[in-house]
C-alpha cells in the first residue's frame, strides 16, 4: 500500500507490530530503542515515534496507540474503542470497537456493518455446530495409539473441552445400533441418534455419552447429515457447521457429497476428518467437505487426531473463521464472506456482493 508520501514496506509495518507488542507487554522505552532505530525510527521524549518528516507517526499513550502514515494515507487508532483505521481521504474505513465492525470502501462504492451495537440479540453471537460420531462396526480397527473408537473417544473429550461458551454444540451418532450385517442393516442405517442435545458445551456430560458408544453397524452419512441439518435448523446462531468424525464412506445408500451441497446453499459448512481411511474413502469424505465449504484432515494416529480436533475446535471457537497467509498476501474466511488482502488490493465475496477496492493509488 502507498500513501502520498512514498510506499509503507514491510520493515515499518513489522517495526510498528513489535513497539505495539512490546508495549502492551510493559516493555519500556529503552529496550525498545536499539531496534527502533535500526529500522531509522525516532522516539520523541513524549513518547511518540517519527518515520520520515510526514512519512509515520506513531503515539502510545493513555488512549492506547494512535499511527499516522503520511498526511492522509492511513490513520490507525487503537484505544478505548477498539480500532479506527483509515485509508486514503475518502478511500477505506475500518472501524472495529463497540459496534463490531463496519467498513467504507470509496466515497459511495460500498459499506459493510457487522454485528450492530443496535442487535441486542445475543443468541445471534452464539455458533451452532453438531459434531456427527462414526460407531461403525469398522472403528474397533486399530491404529497407532489403540483402537478407532478408543481414540476418537479421546479426541471428542479434548474438543469438548477447550470449545468456548458461546458455543453450542450437539452430538450425533450413527452405527451403534444394528450391526455389520444384512439383517442388521436397516435397523444400522436408522439408528441415528441425537446423544447431546444442542446446547452449551457440558464435558462431562458428552463423555458419558460418547464413552457409552460401542462400534456395531453400517455408515449412514447421508442420513446423519440431514438429523443434523433438522437440528441446526432450530437454531438462530450466526454460524452453523457441522464436524463429521468418521473412518468410513456411505453405506447405506445415500449420496453424501450431494446433501453437502445442499446444506451449503443454508449457510451450514461442514468439516471432516477421516480417521485411518484408504485412499476411495478418504475422497468421498474430502468431497464431502468440498461441496460443504470446510476443510478435511487424514488422521492415521492418535496424535494426528488430536491435532486434526485442536484446529476444528479453533475454528469453531472463531465462528468457523480461517485465515490464510501466503506471502504478502492473506485470506480471511468466517461463514459465507471471503476477504483477500495484499499489497495494493482488498477484495471481499459474498454470496450476492463482491467488492474489489484497488487502494495503490493512495
């Protein structure tokens, strides 16, 4: 990004992140000063940095910090409310405090308002997500570090664990009820059952549940996709996903990928990880979450499936948020809105909108 004084590098940005860090983390001003002035950075007695005669300004005081990049390339203020930043006279706008966060982008060209202060619906803040537990006959297989079941057992207790108030979670089970043959397939294929109630997050509660499962039938996916769709369905929260646990593909004659699809277009995203699968089941499940806009990870032990359950839980706490940095660039996802930044660009998708603002000029 340029301001009218020259370009802002990335040795200045990366300067102002770590007096910031430092900062707020009591580092005072002579630690700070050795590797201030490396970058050509100047601190005032007062307390405020120089870059160039106009090029930044940076204050940190009682009000938190304020930075200044050229006359009117860009205002950050970080203090009481938040996060004020400003791009350009009349170019962008990013405001993230009490309100939540809203967004000019050109004199007339667009604004976005997220979460208005106005909204006092708190049920709105929450996120739903129904995590789906595969009791197939198949998951008392064994992998690195015990039996499937043993250690998806394991994982759901460390997911439940560090998944945050606001969210609400219910649990689903299938292939615990029939078993692996013929004459048990329907009453396999059925059995589908809620075992946690939609609702916050009780630890101790879901492992009882969970630990009561034993591996029996079939692989109803299709089926359990749609008793959690008629869960989250009753549900008003702001974001609504679905994990599926699973060692296994569709065996009782639905078709997954399609259902996936279709709870897309409902704003409900579905992730997946595949515990100990082969190759053919592990790209029905990566489908799966493909056409369902969320992510899939393999797992093949139980370490792998515990860090696979750490990233689902960090994206579930952030209201299924991801964010991916490559080089200067960075993609933002959280629901159905996609915002892809780098140097001279800022785009953001949604279902009905694109926005693509070229701030270089700036």
């Amino acid at each position: 990004m340029k301001n009218k004084k020259g370009s802002v590098s990335i040795a200045l940005i990366a300067t102002i992140v770590v007096i910031l860090g430092a900062t707020a983390a009591g580092v005072g001003y002579f630690a700070l000063k050795k590797t201030v002035n490396k970058s050509g950075v100047n601190i005032n007695k007062d307390g405020s940095i120089e870059v160039g005669k106009d090029g930044a300004q940076i204050k940190v005081g009682k009000d938190g910090a304020q930075i200044k990049v050229g006359e009117d390339g860009a205002q950050i203020k970080v203090g009481e409310d938040g996060a004020q930043i400003k791009v350009g006279e009349d170019g962008a706008q990013i405001k993230v405090g009490e309100d939540g966060a809203q967004i000019k982008v050109g004199e007339d060209g667009a604004s976005v308002s997220i979460n208005e202060k106005n909204n006092n619906d708190k049920k709105n803040e929450s996120v739903s997500t129904v995590l789906i537990f595969d009791a197939s006959g198949s998951m008392s297989q064994h992998i690195s570090g015990g039996s499937r079941i043993d250690v998806a057992k394991k994982s759901v207790a460390k997911y439940v664990k560090n998944l945050k108030d606001s969210v609400n979670i219910s649990v689903v089970a299938y292939g615990h009820k029939g078993n692996s043959t013929q004459a048990g397939k329907k009453e396999s294929c059925e059995g589908i059952e809620e075992i946690y109630y939609m609702g916050p997050a009780n630890a101790s509660v879901i492992d009882s549940k969970v630990n009561a499962l034993k591996p029996n039938g079939w692989t109803p996916i299709t089926a359990s996709l749609q008793k959690a769709e008629e869960i989250l369905s009753k549900s008003n929260s702001k974001s609504k996903s679905i994990l599926l646990l699973s060692d296994g593909k569709e065996t009782c004659g639905g078709d997954p990928i399609t259902y996936a699809k279709k709870l897309k277009t409902e704003g409900i995203t579905i992730d997946v990880i595949g515990l100990g699968v082969d190759d053919k089941t592990k790209d029905q499940l990566n489908s799966i979450s493909i056409s369902g806009g969320g992510k899939y990870i393999s797992a093949n032990s139980d370490k792998d499936l515990f860090m696979a359950v750490d990233d689902m839980g960090a994206k579930i706490n952030a209201g299924n948020l991801s964010i991916d940095l490559n080089g200067n660039n960075a993609t933002i996802k959280t629901g159905d809105t996609k915002i892809n930044v780098n140097d001279t660009k800022a785009k953001i998708e949604t279902p009905n909108t694109d926005i693509d603002s070229d701030f270089s000029s700036f």
